[in-house]
C-alpha cells in the first residue's frame, strides 16, 4: 500500500493512541496530535511526529497548518478522534459544559478540517468520529445531553461538506462507535466494562480511514456490536 499522510487527534490515550502506533507500524507518517504529546513522543517511532495541540486554542491551528507546509506539502487522510463527554444530569449541565464538549467535538473537528482541506487531494479522507448515541432513533443515557448532541452534530457536518465538496474532493466519512473499553469510558461510567476493545476498534478504524472513502462519501457507518 502506498504510504500516507496521517493526521490523528486525541492521540494521548485511548483509540487515538491505538491508531497512531497501528499506522506507524504499517509504513504511514502520522502526525499525532494532542494536548499532551509526551504518550506519542515517548514511543520514538520514525514513522509519528507529534506536538501538543489543543483545539480550544487558535493559534495551535498554525501550527498544523505550517508542519503541513514544511514537511508534508500534503494531507491524505484527517482523523477527528479526539472526543470531550460530560457525564451529568440535564439541570446540572452549564453552559460552560456544554461549551467545552462542542468546543472539542464539533467547532475544534470542524476548524481543523478547514485547515487540513487545502492541502488534500481529490481521493483525500476525512473521517470523523461519531458514537452511537447521536443516531437518531438510537438509545439514549441519561446525563450525555451535550455530549450525544455534539456527536450527532458531527454526523450532519460531515454529510453538508460531503455534498459541499462532492465535485473536487476529498471524501467526508463518519463512524459512530458503540461503547469502547477506553479511559473516556472508564471516567463516564465507572465500573462499566465492554468487550470491545480500544486497539480492536483502532484496527477497524485504521482500515476504514484508508480505504473507505473508496466506497463511500457523506455517510454513517454504525459501529456497534450491541443490540438494540
């Protein structure tokens, strides 16, 4: 397979630093990229560059945008990993916590895609990482008011710049996960056990960020092995 250009964000923990390793491993450059760096950079892999970023901050922004200038000239494929969740009743939810949650999940994915878009081809990916929990019709929890809306906002973004950039490129995808065995997890529920995986689920989600955009543009792949 021909080697690509990576971007990853929430590379600290969890999935993203699942997929960081995984595409590394298999000969991509990866540009890793979260608050804290030091996870990714302790690993010492040729193949992963990675800085803090944080996408509540804008001048973190240039510095994408001028790595990408400086050492890649281009971008193949863009990974919205990073994810916030606030887990709380609806009249204990501030606006503060709302803020935080849609600042990471949909206004921070939808900057950086701004960014990133420049510098991908007409065969480029970007794939966003949704849940389950914003499908509408799905089951919802209680106390994820923003964190399921803002996941179901990132659904529908990536639908309205799959139509906007149909005719140029690149390709606009979404995964909306099921529970994954992760930190975030563990921090929302605690106790709650799953039998997926986070380097399980990174496995799939590497394969689909490489070659799912072959097949689709502007859709919603459910990734859930629970029922309903």
């Amino acid at each position: 397979m021909k080697t690509k250009n990576i971007i990853i964000t929430g590379t600290s923990r969890g999935i993203g630093f699942e997929l960081a390793q995984l595409l590394a491993a298999q000969g991509h450059k990866v540009l890793a990229l979260s608050r804290n760096a030091n996870p990714v950079t302790n690993l010492k892999l040729e193949n992963i560059s990675a800085f803090a970023f944080d996408l509540n901050a804008e001048g973190d922004y240039k510095k994408v945008e001028q790595f990408i200038k400086n050492e890649w000239k281009h971008v193949d494929v863009l990974i919205n990993n990073a994810g916030a969740i606030v887990n709380k009743p609806f009249a204990e939810t501030s606006m503060d916590d709302f803020k935080k949650v849609y600042q990471t999940n949909v206004f921070g994915a939808a900057e950086l895609t701004r960014i990133v878009i420049p510098f991908m081809k007409a065969d480029g990916h970007v794939l966003s990482i949704s849940s389950m929990g914003g499908i509408q019709g799905s089951m919802k929890f209680p106390g994820l008011a923003a964190y399921s809306s803002s996941k179901a906002a990132i659904i529908t973004l990536t639908e309205l710049l799959a139509e906007e950039y149909k005719e140029a490129g690149p390709q606009f995808n979404v995964l909306a996960l099921g529970a994954v065995q992760t930190e975030m997890l563990a921090e929302a529920f605690p106790g709650y056990e799953v039998h997926t995986s986070a380097k399980g689920m990174a496995t799939y989600i590497a394969d689909f960020a490489l070659t799912g955009n072959q097949f689709y543009n502007g859709k919603v792949l459910q990734v859930s092995n629970s029922t309903p």
